[in-house]
C-alpha cells in the first residue's frame, strides 16, 4: 500500500470522527422537549373547569390540581376539553392521559378505568326556582321534570326516581337554562356546582332545597395500563398535601380551608 493511500484513508478517518464528534456536541447542546400531559376535562363545570369569559383559559379548581400536580412530576399540562360522555373512551384511546373533571369514584368507572386517591368529597344536591314550594326532597321530584348534566352521577341518581322525565344536556350551564326557562322543574347535580351557579348567576331566581344526597368522591382517572402513571399521580398528589399547595388552592374556589 503506497504512503499516499495510507494518508488519504487516515486523513478521511479523522474528517468522519471529528463529523461525528461534532453531531455529538450538536445532539447534546438541543433541549430537551418537555413532556406535556394531556388533561382532559368537560370545562363546563364550574368552579372545576370552565372557560373563563375574558382570556377563554381554561380555569377552575381542577385545573389549578393538575398544574400543581404537573409541577411536582415535572410535566407540563394541557387542557383538552371533552364532552363529559367521552372522557372515558378518549382515555381508553389515548388521545388524553388523565381526567380531571370532577369525576366521581364509582365501581362502574373503576372498571374502565384506575382511579387515584380520591381529592375532593362532594354530594348530590337540588336546585329549584326561588317560588317553587312543592318540592323540598328527592322524594318530591317523583312525576317531576329534572334537568341533568349527560354522562353524570347527577343523571343517574335523577333516572332513578319513580316517573320523573328526564332531560340531559352537555354541559350544566345548559340544564340550569333549562331550569330557567321553565322546561324543568329542578336541577340534580354536584353541590359544589350548584352553589356556584346560585353564587354568580341566579341566587334570586333560583334556590338549593334538600339534604345532600350520596356522599361522593372524585378522582384523576388514567388508563387501566398506565399504573405507574397512577402512582406518580397519587404520590404528587401527598406532595402537595403536605406543602400546603392544595389547601391553597381549594381556599380560592371554595372559599374555605380543606376539612
């Protein structure tokens, strides 16, 4: 082999090495992508997840939740605005990687989905208009007609009354115009939700009657697969606990400190 071959292959071995050194450096010099997690929530649902009216971001309690909770783990959280009715099925199809959206904790749900420690406690309650004396229970709404948020455990508590005609909307805004308009006689959702409708909008046209029925539970809901996604959740979810960030946070929308 002549010298001037000998050199030529030693010279294009050093171009190639410093070529790959130098992708190397370039590889190493990007950032990173931070990881996003998809949240979906029914951001009709005051004060859990709405649009607010003026910059139309997404605000509420659980989406001040999942950015807390996005924070500890290190991810950044998109809201993706789902009909209630479709929350479980765009999880199963990993369109989104958690709900957030005051979903409660029931059997049939953990089914389809795994449920984290539970975050907020709520119940059933009945909203009626302001001159209505008739009905004061559950147990008044029978032959009534009940406006209902689709998808909800405000729904199927309101399809087991006897005769009552039930009439379901997308969102609870809906059910409350309903309400309004005079094609329902009550409104059967969360009590928190309820008290924030009577609180901004019609506390003269409309009044909460009745115990709070069935204590309930929500929870962040991710893929029956994704556990270890679950664990992380409900380990930042501890977090925040102790740092004092969730009772922060559930003193801005419900005015009062976590019991």
């Amino acid at each position: 082999m002549s010298r001037k071959l000998i050199a030529f292959i030693v010279l294009t071995m050093l171009i190639l090495s410093l070529g790959l050194i130098g992708c190397g450096q370039q590889q190493a010099s990007q950032p990173a992508a931070a990881k996003v997690l998809k949240v979906g929530a029914e951001a009709t649902f005051p004060p859990f997840e709405f649009q607010d009216e003026k910059s139309q971001d997404y605000v509420g309690f659980d989406v001040d939740l999942m950015k807390a909770l996005g924070k500890q783990m290190g991810v950044e959280v998109q809201i993706v605005n789902t009909a209630f009715d479709g929350l479980i099925p765009a999880l199963e199809s990993g369109q989104i990687d958690v709900i957030a959206s005051a979903m409660t904790i029931t059997e049939e749900r953990a089914q389809k989905v795994n449920f984290s420690k539970p975050y907020y406690k709520s119940g059933l309650s009945i909203v009626v208009k302001a001159d209505n004396n008739t009905i004061k229970s559950f147990k008044d709404l029978e032959g009534k007609r009940i406006a209902v948020q689709i998808g909800t455990t405000g729904a199927e508590q309101a399809k087991k009354i006897k005769d009552a005609k039930i009439r379901e909307f997308n969102s609870a805004s809906e059910a409350f115009l309903e309400l309004k308009a005079g094609g329902a006689d009550a409104v059967v959702n969360d009590l928190p939700v309820n008290e924030y409708f009577l609180a901004k909008n019609a506390s003269k046209d409309a009044k909460l009657i009745g115990e709070v029925l069935n204590a309930e539970e929500y929870g962040v809901a991710v893929a029956k697969k994704n556990t270890e996604l679950a664990r992380k959740i409900n380990k930042a979810l501890d977090e925040i606990k102790q740092n004092g960030e969730y009772a922060k946070i559930y003193e801005k929308w419900f005015g009062k400190k976590p019991q």
